[in-house]
C-alpha cells in the first residue's frame, strides 16, 4: 500500500556525519529509519556523507543524527531531484545567512528555491528567550551598526506589513519563530512570495518579541508587527546546492568541519532576551 503523499515539500539534504567504524552505515540507518517526513537516500561511510529526501526540519534531522552519537554537518540543500545531474536541479538557487547579534543569540537561516512560487526557509537560532519571535528578510545586507542599518523589512510593492499567509504583507515578512524551553528555535516554513534570487545580498532579522503579524493595536503593528528590538542579523549569502564545491561556512580559519560544528554548538549562554 502506498503511503499518504507528504503534504509538505520535500527536499534534498546532504549531511556530513562522522563515520569512522565499520557499521556506521548501519547506525545511521538505524537512526533515521522510522523518523516520520525522512527517507534515506545514500550512505558514504568513506566521504562521511549521507543523503537524504526530508519534509522536516533539517536541523531535526541533524539531532537525530547526533542523538545516535554521531557529530553531523548539513553541507547542502537541494530540490527533490538534486544530485540526480538533471538541469533542473543544478539550477536550484539556494542561500544562507548566519545571524549573529550584539548579544548571544546566533543562528542560521538556509533559503532553496525548489519552484518558482516556494521558497523553503529552513533554520535553528539558539540564544532566544523561549516563544515567538518575529524573523524577517530586511532591505539591506549592512551590518554597520549591528541591526540597525538593515533598514526596514524587505517590502519592493509598498505594501503593509502582515503575516507570511496574508495577501497584503511585505515580501520579507515571514512570521514568527518558536524558541523552546533551551532558547532554541528550529523551523521550516514555505514561502510563496519570498525569491532567492530577490534576497541574495539583503538580510535576516530575528527579533527579540512576537510579531503580530499586522494585527495588533500599537502604531508599529503596520509596519513592523512591533516585534521588538532586533536580536541577531545576517547578511543572505548565495550558498551552495547539493554536490557543488563543498565550501564551508567559514573558510577564514582553517578549522576542521568538525571543529566548525563544535563551535557552533558551545552550549549557549543562560537564554536571555
Ligand atoms: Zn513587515
């Protein structure tokens, strides 16, 4: 019997995942059999590489990974049929921005285009005092003077601020994240209006309150959601698909994939703001 198809849009994604023993294959199997949204594509215990096809978060596919016992990187996000050599998934446009604010919150926004009309956004930031916070592509990729010089949410129709869902709204409006208990928010949302191609060179602005999507009483309700002070910003990046040259994140140091990884995951500072 064939299963329900996914309701959400599945992507591709490459990982790196430490391998070094013989049956590393079978543990990273063993990890992500039954995980509901996930199939298994390909192991390479000798590149230390596993593909898969996902319609949940990456970084939920990462604890996974990690909570086998196993440090893992995702190294490229394609569209469904990416690392298959079809034009149309060489073409995909995927992009990246690392947030970094004043403060402690840090995190990493993925962007793929995987049709004209749906843009996957894909991220975790950590830092966060648990709830919602608004996140929004900005105008600007200047981080001069921390967040504040990424000017306002990306809006090239001169529309009125609203939610990800809503006809009227800013192009970069794109709702609100859910930090847990730990400060951390993963997510995975699809956009229809929102273009990688529209926002490589702008920014990302996680905020420190909930937007209200346009819905609210105070003044700034229409133009910004009064989402609060801006926490953490990054400058959007066009970024590698699957397969292509597999260029880290930061190639300023000369660190290892793995000690990348483990800087990334410091355990974050008391949640704050
Ligand atoms: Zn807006």
């Amino acid at each position: 019997m064939a299963a329900a198809p996914a309701a959400e849009t599945s992507c591709r994604l490459e990982f790196s995942v430490e391998m070094t023993c013989e049956g590393c294959a079978e543990a990273v199997r063993a990890a992500l059999q039954g995980m509901a949204g996930v199939r298994l594509l390909d192991v390479r215990p000798e590149t230390q590489t596993v593909l898969v096809e996902a319609s949940v978060a990456a970084e939920r596919v990462r604890e996974r990974l990690e909570a086998a016992g196993r440090r893992a990187v995702l190294r490229g996000m394609g569209g469904p049929g990416a690392g298959e050599g079809t034009a149309a998934a060489t073409g995909t446009a995927a992009a990246v921005a690392a947030l970094r604010g004043p403060g402690a919150v840090r995190g990493l926004v993925r962007f793929l285009q995987v049709s004209p009309e749906r843009c996957l956004v894909e991220g975790a930031v950590d830092g966060l005092r648990p709830g919602p916070h608004g996140l929004h592509v900005h105008e600007f990729g200047d981080l001069s003077d921390d967040c504040h010089s990424c000017g306002d949410h990306f809006n090239p129709d001169g529309e009125r601020h609203g939610g990800p869902q809503d006809e009227h709204r800013h192009v970069g409006d794109l709702g609100n994240i859910w930090a847990d208990a730990t400060g951390r928010a993963a997510f995975r949302l699809e956009d229809s209006r929102l273009k990688v191609w529209d926002i490589v060179g702008r920014s990302v602005v996680v905020d420190a309150g909930e937007d209200d999507l346009g819905r609210g009483s105070h003044p700034l309700s229409g133009l910004t959601g009064n989402s609060g002070p801006r926490l953490a910003c990054g400058v959007v990046a066009r970024a590698a698909g699957l397969f292509e040259n597999p260029k880290r994140l930061c190639t300023c140091d000369g660190l290892t994939l793995w000690d990348e990884r483990d800087r990334e995951r410091l355990p974050p500072p008391a949640p704050h703001l």
